[in-house]
C-alpha cells in the first residue's frame, strides 16, 4: 500500500490535502503520473496544510449558503454559446470551465473543478452536469448549448 497526499480531488477517493493509502499500481499508473498525488514523506505535513487553507478559502462556507446557491442554480437553466457547424455539431466541446463562467455571468460563483459532465457535450441543446458546492449537497446544472 502507498500512502499518498491528494492535490487534487479524486473521486470516491478523497479531497486536496487528504492523507490517503491505496495499491502500489493505483499509485504509481495513475495518481501520480496525472499529478493528482504527491508521495507521503515526513515533511508533508506542512505541504498539507497549504492544500487545506487554500481549499477552504474556495470552499462555500457553511450548509445554508450551498442550499441556497443549489436552488439559485437549479431554478434556472445556464447558456453556454459556442461555435458549431453543419447540424449544430460544436467544434470542439463544452467544458467544465465554459459551464462555471457561463454560470458567473448569470451571477453564480462556482469552481470549475466541482463541476462534473456525464457525457462529452459536442452538440447543441439541453444537456445536464452536476455541481458539488459541499460535501452534502449536489447541484443538477441544466445546460443549454446555443449556437454563437
């Protein structure tokens, strides 16, 4: 087993700054070689420390706030503009940044880094993402992709 510290968050795994053993294999084939973990040593206590406070400074601050903010979000359906071709196909695609700055230009401060899409959204229409604003409370983001 390896013991590692999360820089980033990994999911059903842990958040930045979480002190977490997994498989060698785990480890080594997957965390981090995408810079998703650091190895475990005696100084990462301090580096630890530092993913928290930066953490909780993007963190919502308590349970009524996320609620609050779920149900602005869930009330109304985000417009992502984006070029497309023949038959509304995008070039390229929607991504989790293009769904928090459409969302903070309709007023709602969300991370991009809490924003989940099921599927690859590469057409236009209604598509749907989850946003997780705190560990007990989810968003279902409808989506709205329009062409430019």
């Amino acid at each position: 087993m390896a013991k590692l510290i999360l820089t980033h968050e990994v999911n059903r795994l842990g958040e930045p700054g979480d002190v977490v053993e997994v498989k060698d294999g785990y480890a080594r084939n997957y965390l981090i070689p995408r810079k998703l973990a650091t190895p475990w040593t005696k100084g990462g206590a301090a580096e630890v420390e530092a993913i928290r406070k930066a953490r909780k400074a993007r963190e919502i601050a308590n349970l009524e706030d996320a609620r609050a903010l779920r149900d602005a979000l869930q009330a109304k359906p985000v417009t992502v503009a984006a070029k497309t071709g023949k038959g509304g196909r995008l070039f390229g695609s929607i991504s989790t940044a293009d769904i928090a700055a459409a969302a903070e230009a309709e007023g709602h401060k969300i991370d991009r880094r809490k924003v989940q899409i099921p599927e690859a959204i590469k057409v236009t229409g209604n598509h749907s993402a989850t946003v997780r604003l705190h560990p007990e409370v989810e968003a279902k983001l409808k989506v709205v992709v329009v062409s430019a």
